[in-house]
C-alpha cells in the first residue's frame, strides 16, 4: 500500500528530500501521548506493550497529537523494544524502569534462540498502519525502529543502562557473539520497518538513543555497519529515512554516513554546528525539551533561532532536541506549532 498523493508532497517528505517548503514542517518525537490527558485517559489500566499490540488503540493514539496540534507528521505509536517482544523475548517495560529483559543476552546460543522477524509476527502492525493512512490523508506518517545498537543494549544489560559496560564488554571480549546479535537485531530492525512502509508509511525512524555513549572508532567500527545495513535497505523502498541518536555530536558526520537523508540533532549541539557536520543532509531538531516550561516569549524566541538556522540546511524539519517530557503543557505545544508553521521563511 503506497502513501497518497497528497501525503508524498506533504510538506514534511518535501523538507526531508531537501526541497522548497512554504513553512517550515514541525513534529514532536514522542508526541504520541505522554502529555496528552486523553492518551492517559486511553492507557489506563493497559500495559505499555499491550497498547502497542492493539491496532485500535495504536490508531487512537498516534492521532491524538495530530488532531490536537495540527502536526506536520504522524510517528507511529510503538516502542523501541515491541519488535523483540514481538518474537518471543521474555521482557516487560517497567513503570519509573523501562524495557526489563527477563534473560540477558551473554552467549551465541542467547542469541540463536531469538527468531528472525517475519509480518506475521506483527500482523497488528499492518492493521494499525492501514488504519492510520486512511485517516491520515495528506498528513504523513513516520515508521520507527530502534537501531541495532540501542537494542542490543537493552538485551545485553537486561534493562536500562548509564554506563553500557556490559555491552562495551560483549563488543570487545565477545565480538562474535556481538555481531551474531547486532545481525539479528538488523533482520529485526528492518523488517519492523518495512511492514510498516509496506502498509503505507511515508518515511522511516531509526532511534539510536543510546549511541551518544560510545566513541567515534567504537561506533565506526562495531555499531555503524549494521545501522548503515538497516538504512540501506530502507533506501530500497523509495521512503526518506531519519537517523537519531541523543549526545551525539560526536558522531552525526558517522550517522549522516551511515545512509540517513535526515539527521537529527539533539539540543545539545548548536543546530548551525550540526548542519556543519551532516554534510548535504537535511536536519531535524532541535529545541530544548524544557523549553517548553519557559514562559510562552522565551519559548518562541529560542523557537524563532532554530528556525533561522536552520535555513543553512539542505531541509530542515523543527522537532525538539528528543522526547516531549511527560509533563509538558499541551497548550504550549499547540503555541509551539502554530508558531513554526506560520514562521515566515521568505
């Protein structure tokens, strides 16, 4: 199922292709909920994973931010561990935790018990998606995935980590085992994406939230070549891809490399530097998150300078620097948006 006419020159997949846009496109990673009184209202008493299995509920969800804000894109209400879940790994996501892995992964054998990913594994996914593009219409929406090395972090640690020591050791002491998984969370990466695509998303994700740890060689070396391999076969399908990752400044000219189209760049690197490091890309990014608690001015100032850098892009897509925080004011967000889109950039 293809996106519609109208949605392919949405002017969202407009800015991420790196052509002339009347205003600049705005979208909030982790707008689907979180903030939202009606997403709290939807998810009480459902379980984070169980909510990302209901093709209704996924539905609901995704749209909420779009009918409240009026966003220039919709990204798919899932989470970055769904598809590990989806084949049989033991784990849960924990209130005030996060993803908690029942078994680690520590050996080849850990790992050659994890299934390949195939749709039938998320035929909720497919529902969810085709619900979603028929209420969609001309408002695009994003598929997502974690990437390769986020994923193995949670497996390897079994749970959220600061330090990521246990998996440096893998990388380092077991380099077989590390690329036997880091090949099968590829598989599983990829093919999450393109159930989506193959439903009718318009563009791909691919969340590397936890990269910012590692250095240069390391990311080069051991974590690049799978998400390059995800986001090569992701170019096959005719969709621009996004490649995010938080503390990443160190690493956006590698993940600009690695085959993303648009980069994103978190608050913490200087969008004017960003643009400087991705090369002839387009960006995403990148306000504060706590922003948003700054009085209205103040918001819309820093707002207005993102805006103005990012004209020395190829395209530029405003999104805050990562997530929407859970406490967040709604109404702020809705001010945030009717603002970017009604920038003048001419």
């Amino acid at each position: 199922m293809s996106p519609s006419p109208a949605a392919t020159d949405s002017t969202f997949l407009r800015a991420a292709r790196g052509e002339e846009v009347d205003h600049t496109p705005v979208w909030y990673m982790r707008q689907a909920g979180r903030s939202l009184p009606e997403y709290l209202k939807v998810r009480e008493g459902i379980a984070m994973l169980d909510s990302c299995m209901d093709p209704e509920l996924i539905v609901e969800i995704t749209m909420q931010p779009v009918r409240r804000y009026g966003v220039d894109a919709a990204i798919f209400f899932s989470d970055i561990v769904l598809p590990v879940k989806a084949v049989g790994v033991d784990l849960d996501i924990k209130p005030g935790i996060g993803p908690v892995v029942a078994e680690p992964v520590r050996t080849l054998a850990d790992v050659h018990r994890i299934p390949d990913l195939t749709p039938e594994h998320v035929t909720y996914i497919t529902q969810a998606v085709q619900g979603l593009t028929a209420e969609l219409g001309a408002t695009p929406l994003i598929g997502f995935a974690g990437a390769p090395f986020t994923v193995a972090s949670y497996l390897v640690e079994g749970g959220p980590s600061k330090e990521h020591a246990r998996t440096k050791a893998m990388m380092h002491a077991a380099p077989e085992v590390w690329d036997a998984l880091m090949k099968k969370i590829t598989q599983i990466s990829t093919a999450f994406l393109k159930v989506q695509v193959d439903a009718g998303a318009s563009a791909v994700q691919l969340f590397d939230s936890w990269a910012g740890a590692l250095t240069p060689r390391d990311y080069a070396e051991k974590v690049m070549p799978y998400s390059s391999q995800v986001l090569a076969e992701a170019g096959t399908w005719g969709v621009p891809r996004t490649h995010f990752g938080v503390g990443t400044t160190n690493l956006l000219t590698l993940m600009g490399e690695a085959g993303a189209d648009v980069v994103g760049v978190d608050w913490r690197t200087p969008l004017t530097r960003g643009i400087e490091l991705v090369g002839d890309r387009a960006v995403q990014g990148n306000l504060d998150p706590t922003l948003v608690f700054a009085p209205t001015e103040v918001m819309l100032e820093r707002a207005a300078a993102v805006i103005e850098e990012g004209r020395a892009a190829k395209g530029h897509i405003f999104n805050l620097g990562h997530g929407v925080i859970p406490s967040t004011n709604p109404d702020q967000l809705k001010k945030l948006t009717e603002f970017v889109q009604s920038y003048p950039l001419r």
